[in-house]
C-alpha cells in the first residue's frame, strides 16, 4: 500500500551505509528537493553508495556534503554544463570509492537483482581490461555451449527516489517519457518514493507520459518544483543560470556557501 507522506518524513527513511539509487536522466527530472531535505537533516546519513545510471547535480551536493562513499554509475557530470565539480575533486584526491561500471553491467546487474538470482551472464567486457579494476565480477562457463562470458553480479538497492508530474491519494504516479531506468528501479529498490510536481484525484494515462502504477511507490510526497534545476517537461526547462552558479561557487572553492543558500530555499 502507497503512503503519502512529508520530505522531511521521506528524508528520514535514508540509513547510514544503504545503498541509494536516484532516479532521472543527466540534468532532467532529477529528485533535487528530496536531496535538499535530506541535506538538511541535523544528522546527515554517511558512507551512502549512490547508485545511479547517471549522476548529476542532485548527486554531486551529496558528494560535496560528504555523504557519499562509493558511486557506481556510467556517467558523473552535468551534461552540456561539463563536470561535476565536487564529483571530480573527491575522485582524484581519492575521498570516494568509484566502482567501475558501464551500460551493461548496471543492466545486467540491475536484470540480475530483479530476477531473484546472483548474476547475469553477458558477453559484455570479455577481452578488456576491465575485469581488472572489479575482482568482483567472474566469469562462468555456459552449461550448453561451452563459451565463457562475464558473470555480472546482482545489484542490490536500498531506496530508490525519483521524480514525477503527478501522483493520487492511491499511489500511481505520473512521469514523463523520458524514463531513464527509473522503471527498472521501482522493481529494484526494497523501498521506493516518490516526488511529484502535483496531487490530483486520479491519474490517467496518456500518451505524453508514463504510469507507475500503484504498487510500485512505496511512499509519494507532494513536491511542486521538485526537480529544479534541472528540468521537469513539460511544466519547467532547465535552470541553465544556476548551473552555472553552481560551478562557478564550486571552482572558487565556495561549496559550502552555495550549500548554505540551496538548503535555505523554501
């Protein structure tokens, strides 16, 4: 059964050590509010592992703020806006743990997690040198043909918090099309919520968007610009002025002024 409930009762649901997924894609439709609450809890979580198939601003606050230990993505950065400015400093003094990863093994690890068993085989990394930089990834031997392929490991999430347009009293949500693998993240996460723009008394479906239906939120929170700055179509476009605010805030070595503003915004 779906609850609604606040951000700052949604924030406290984040533990110490879980490993939390962020839903959204590069600088769209990213759960920036519920990373503001979370920020301004008086004991933030720590040594979090941020899962996610992109990361972008909302991910590198954690990372500034010192919550993250490890990160596992494909990308880390702020699309046509460049790097991720607290993300770049943290990887190469060596504060954080990167696990290496790509496309395909977050998907078959992700494919493997939802199926209930311990890995995914694939023919994806086989001949690189990638197997080097993860000693936990093996490979098996394929029982019909003989030909050896990676095995990628299952992965496990704790919580999962996306972004939507809208949400009911019974708990389906509305997000656009630009899913992401926000899909596959409801199925993954033990508990997932879920921010929207707007509450209405019944969501439809239609063609400009994409139903989550009721199971799949754990938990909906009525967050109306929840996504700013990054965008949220078809209700806002990208803040591009903050995003430069922010780099620039970051590269004079002033994060934490930046952080003290974002936290005061109502």
């Amino acid at each position: 059964m779906t609850t609604w409930i606040s951000l700052p009762d949604a924030a406290s649901l984040i533990r110490d050590s879980s490993t939390l997924a962020l839903g959204g894609m590069t600088v769209y439709r990213r759960p920036v509010a519920f990373v503001r609450e979370l920020l301004r809890r008086h004991t933030r979580p720590k040594d979090l592992t941020l899962l996610c198939f992109t990361a972008g601003i909302e991910s590198d606050l954690l990372v500034g703020a010192g919550c993250v230990s490890t990160v596992r993505s494909v990308y880390f950065g702020l699309e046509s806006f460049g790097l991720a400015p607290m993300f770049t400093e943290a990887a190469q003094n060596g504060s954080i743990q990167i696990m290496e990863e790509t496309e395909a093994s977050l998907a078959m690890g992700i494919r493997a997690g939802l199926s209930g068993v311990g890995f995914m085989p694939s023919r994806a990394w086989l001949g690189t040198d990638l197997p080097r930089l993860r000693p936990d990834v093996k490979t098996v031997t394929d029982p019909y043909t003989g030909e050896e392929l990676t095995a990628f490991p299952a992965i496990h999430c704790d919580v999962a918090v996306l972004h939507g347009l809208e949400g009911d009293r019974q708990g389906n949500v509305k997000i656009n099309n630009n899913t992401g693998v926000d899909m596959e993240l409801v199925f993954l996460a033990d508990t997932v919520i879920v921010t929207v723009e707007r509450m209405v008394d019944k969501v439809e479906r239609s063609l400009d968007g994409v139903l989550i239906p009721t199971p799949g939120p754990t938990y909906v929170v009525h967050a109306p610009r929840g996504a700013w700055p990054t965008s949220c179509y078809p209700d806002y476009p990208i803040g591009g002025g903050e995003f430069l605010r922010y780099i620039d805030c970051c590269n004079a070595g002033r994060f934490d002024d930046y952080l003290a503003e974002f936290l005061s915004i109502s």
